[in-house]
C-alpha cells in the first residue's frame, strides 16, 4: 500500500480529460451525417428554388387556419 493518499485513491471525474468516449470513427460519422443532410437540403433548395419546405399554397394555407 502507498503511503500517499492522493495517489492511492484516485477519483475517475478529477477533471482530467480522458479523450473521446466512442471515439474519433463515431466523430467521423456524426459529421457525415450533418454534411449529408446539408447535402439534402441544398440539392431541395437548387430544385424548388426555395428554403421552405412547404413551398405549396394550399399546405401553408391549412396550417395557418
């Protein structure tokens, strides 16, 4: 045994920083999800020329009712 109590019992949350939890792959993958939707979104604009999804008249007018 130590005769050092700090060293001995060593809390996990001291505050060190112990790197990602799942790791840099599952980073990758959140950011290409992100960028894909993006994609999506901007391929949607260029096509129908507009940001709004319900770009329709009558389905702007029954939400408003």
């Amino acid at each position: 045994m130590e005769n050092n109590p700090i060293k001995a019992k060593k809390d996990p949350y001291d505050g060190e920083y112990i790197g990602n939890l799942w790791g840099w792959k599952t980073s990758l993958i959140g950011l290409a999800v992100i960028l894909g939707l993006a994609l999506l979104l901007f391929a949607r604009y260029k096509q129908t020329g507009s940001w709004d999804f319900m770009h329709d008249e009558m389905q702007k007018s029954e939400i408003n009712k």
